[in-house]
C-alpha cells in the first residue's frame, strides 16, 4: 500500500506540465472575462487562434520527449508523452468544436453542410481535421487496456503521433497570410526531432552521450 | 489596453471613456452571448444595437442607427479598436495602441498623374472645400467579418473631376504614406511597401466610392486610416487604402501591394463575392461584429444595384 502510494506522487517536472498545459484555458477564460479586445470583437476568431496555438505547442512538446531523451538521457521527460499529447488533444478538440459552431451557425441555424464545406473544402481545413483524427485516434487508445489489446500494433499505431505533428505545422503554413516566419519555426524543430528518431541518428547520439560521459567519469576519477 | 493610466492620459477623456463604455457593453453581450448559445437561443441585432447607442458619447454624430438594409451600426468602440493596418501591426486588437499619437497634421494630398489640372490638397483643404456628408456603408473584410461604419466625406469623383483626367488615363492609383519611422510596420520586408491600391476610373467615378475624413461624426482617428482614406464599400476592405498621401490617374493597372504579396489570393477588382472563395476559406458568409452566428454575404456587399453595372460581361471568377 505504502508502495503504491509513493508510485502515485507526482513529480514537480509533472506538476509543472500540468500546470503549464491548463496555462492557455486560463488565460483564455480570464482574459475573455477581462473582456481582451480581441475576445471581446471577434471572439470566435481569437479563442480558434488561441486554442490552435496551444494544441500545436503541446504536440511539439509531446514530441520532443523523445529527442531530448536521446540527446540529453533525461529519462524523466518519457513520462510526460501521455499526458503532452493528451492536453493537445483537449485543445485541438476545444479548436475544432468551436470551429463548428463558428462556420456552422448562420443566420440564426444550424447549418451542417457550412460545416461540411468549411472543413473539406479548404485544404488548410483539411489537414487540420486529419490531424485532429489522428489525436482523436490517439487520445482513444491512450489507456493500459488498449496497450494490452493492441500489442505491437500500439506502438506501430502511436507512431502516428509524428504524422499529427506534420499535419498541425502544414495546417498552420498554409493557414498564414504571407508572414511564414511562426510556422516554418514549428517546421524546423518538428524536422530535427524527426531526423534524431531516424534509428542510425539515434544511435550515434546516444553512443556519443555514453562515451563523452564515460571520458567525463574517467577524467573525474583519475584526477 | 485602454485601461492602462498612460494613455488614459494621453487618449482624450470622452474617447477612453467611450473605450470603457462599449468595453462594459459589449462584455454583457458576450457574455449572454455564452447563456444564450447553451440555450439555442437566438442572438440578434437588437442586443447589439442598444449597446451602440450606449457607447455613443455626445460628441459622437449619427443620423440614423442603422444602415439602408436596417443593420445596425457597429460601435464605436469596435470600429476603432479592432483594425487590420499592417503598417502599425499585424494583430487588430494592437493598431489602436501602436497608432495613438501618429501625426496627420501637417498632412498633404498630391493628385497627379494623366490629369490636365495637378493639385496638391492640404487635409484642411479636404475637409472643407469638399461638402462633408454622413455615408453608413458595410464594411467586408476578406477574412470574412464585417461592420456597418457611418463614415464621412465625399465621392472620390468629385477630386477627380477637379483635377480633370486625360483621355489617357484608365486607372486611378492610390499610394500610403511611406514613413518607417511612423509606420513601424513597414520594417516588414514581407510586403512590398508602400501600400498601393487602384480603381478602374469608371469605378472611381461611382459615386460610391468615397474619400473619408472622419467617421461617427469626428475625424479619423490613426487606427481607421486617419486623415484621409479610400472607402469603396462593394469590395473587400484591403481595397480601402488607408492614410493615403498620393492619388495618380495612369494609363496601366496598377499593382497593389496584396496583389504582389500573393496573387493568387487577391486580385486587382477583389468585389464582394460569396460565389468566389478565397483560395484558403469561404466567403459565402461573414460574421458581422458584434453578432453571435454568421450571416451571408451579399454579393457586391449588398451594393449590386448600384455597381453591378460596371462589371458586367465580365467573368468575376476569372477577375477576382
């Protein structure tokens, strides 16, 4: 029991993920009460901005876990996967929702096909709903029992995590006026977590980690 | 924010106060807005309308609360709050801030170009020699949101005809002040400054189109294009040229900056047209601020019977 409790503490870096994830929901609310130009003129249009933001934020972080694992051995950060991608989830599904009501209620109705058209008309819509799927897909299968019923296929099926990260930046390139500058940044950072999974990067990199701290603990004992 | 003590200080007292009055006004809306979306109820013009007429300060002049079609005006606060002027900042709720304090005075107009009678006007010239009348047109941005603005000035039609065009001339071509120091945004080297826009001259000579000195009554504030800016009303708002400093009758389109940013996205005629989607989005409907749920857009904004006649033959479609 005593076991079981200690297992159960929470970290501080885990506290502060969640803290940190809640963030943006906060400051939309307090802001939107604090009556925010923006929230206040164009509510829709801001909270969609806002909320896009924060799942796109928390999906390269969720994303990151890995790479700065193999870069840094900060094994801490694996356990921090789950939860990352679950916060963007929640935020891409707040996004999407009030995508729906924003592009679906005119003139005073409902109107499905607006909907329809807003979300596969547009190509920039478009890849936003697939990587909204595969989060949903994700977020689904994000429990023990489904790691059990799954076996090797979950791990083959989370690898699509990587294909929800290039869907949300090309989403949010092709979303942009002219400026390109925010988005190719995500672009970049995605890229270099990409090529430090390809199995022969990873490999070199971690032999490197192991052989500098190895020459470290050498020279500091020597001496 | 309108809320920090140093502009209260700097904005005048009636314009920071007419700030927190719609601010307060439209909060409550927002607000309800939230309770009565949860109940499917509907949220109409009539909320939004009692609150423009409660952030209507006395200095402020309408001659109706509506416009032709019975919408109502967008308040004051919004139109002067929520702006797209890239030559300040790329985010709306921040132009008014960067914007307090730019200079409009001394302010000078040339108007050139194929013309047989060249005038340069001063802003004072332009507020006085030309009859300012009120004009409460829709305003349809290509993001696809809209306000009903009371603007005031006069047809674009009347300095042209004082400047008397040659028979050359076949466009009207409009120039921004070009003034980094001033216009912070213009550092950008993403846009090709200065702003540029342009008219075919038979749609200059429309009477809709409108050179605009004020609005609400009062002169322009920065944030609106202050002092003295294009209104074209059937068309996407970019084509309402802002601040502007030179006015030119040349014989070629004219290329503006949005048309250069991305032509694929915008054109040169850029009228309101919810057959023709923008490349990226929709603009079959747009909200109007200050309502919860969309509406749809109306071809030429609502002003067919007026322009429609400009265009015709022509394929819109091709002519975005």
């Amino acid at each position: 029991m005593a076991k079981r409790k200690a297992k159960n503490r929470w970290t501080p870096l885990q506290i502060i993920t969640h803290l940190g994830a809640l963030f943006p929901l906060v400051w939309l609310a307090w802001d939107f009460w604090q009556g925010q130009t923006a929230l206040l003129i164009n509510p829709f249009q801001e909270a969609t901005f806002r909320t896009g933001k924060a799942a796109i934020i928390l999906l390269m972080l969720s994303l990151a876990c890995t790479p700065i694992n193999t870069v840094f051995g900060f094994k801490q950060v694996l356990a921090l996967r789950k939860p990352l991608g679950l916060y963007a989830f929640m935020y891409a599904a707040i996004h999407f929702s009030i995508f729906i009501v924003d592009n679906g209620l005119v003139s005073n109705s409902l109107n499905l096909w607006a909907v329809y058209e807003a979300t596969f008309e547009k190509r920039y819509a478009l890849v936003g709903f697939a990587a909204f799927v595969v989060l949903l897909t994700l977020a689904i299968t994000s429990n023990q029992w489904s790691m059990r019923t799954l076996r090797k296929n979950w791990k083959r099926l989370h690898r699509f995590v990587y294909a929800a990260g290039v869907l949300a930046v090309i989403h949010f390139v092709w979303l942009v006026k002219s400026d390109i500058r925010e988005p190719l940044i995500y672009g970049a950072l995605l890229t270099i977590m990409l090529v430090l999974r390809i199995p022969a990067v990873r490999k070199w990199v971690v032999n490197t980690r192991q052989n500098l701290s190895r020459r470290r603990q050498a020279a500091t004992s020597s001496s | 924010m309108a809320t920090k003590i140093n502009s209260s200080e700097i904005t005048p007292e009636h314009i920071y106060l007419s700030r927190r009055k719609f601010m307060i006004g439209i909060g409550s809306l927002a607000a309800s807005a939230a309770v009565l979306s949860a109940c499917g109820n509907q949220f109409g013009s009539t909320a939004s309308g009692s609150n423009a007429q409660a952030a209507l300060p006395d200095d402020l002049k309408v001659s109706a609360t509506t416009d032709e079609l019975g919408d109502e005006l967008t308040p004051f606060g919004a139109v002067t709050s929520y702006n797209n002027f890239y030559e300040f900042t790329t985010t709306k709720e921040g132009v008014a801030g960067l914007a307090e304090g730019f200079k409009t005075s001394p302010w000078q107009v040339e108007v050139g170009g194929l013309v047989n009678n060249p005038k340069t006007f001063d802003i004072d010239d332009l507020r006085t020699k030309f009859a300012q009348e009120e004009r409460i047109y829709r305003l349809r941005c290509v993001e696809a949101w809209s306000m009903v603005i009371p603007w005031l000035g006069f047809s674009l039609s009347e300095i042209l005809k004082e400047v008397e065009p040659t028979a050359q001339a076949k466009y009207v071509r409009f120039e921004t002040l070009y003034d980094p120091d001033r216009l912070p945004g213009q550092s950008s080297r993403w846009y090709n400054w200065p702003y540029i826009e342009g008219l075919r001259l038979d749609e200059a000579m429309n009477p809709l189109a409108t050179m605009a000195t004020g609005l609400y009554g009062k002169h322009l504030l920065p944030q609106n294009g202050a002092p003295f800016r294009l209104v074209v009303p059937w068309k996407y708002g970019f084509k309402s040229i802002k601040s502007i400093v030179k006015i030119e009758l040349v014989d070629k389109m004219p290329v503006s900056l949005w048309m250069a940013a991305a032509p694929n996205e915008y054109g040169f005629y850029a009228n309101v047209n919810p057959d023709v989607p923008h490349p990226r989005w929709s603009q079959a409907t747009e909200r109007r601020i200050g309502e919860f749920g969309r509406r749809d857009t109306l071809p030429f904004n609502g002003y067919g019977d007026e322009v429609a006649y400009l265009y015709e033959g022509m394929n819109l479609r091709a002519n975005f």
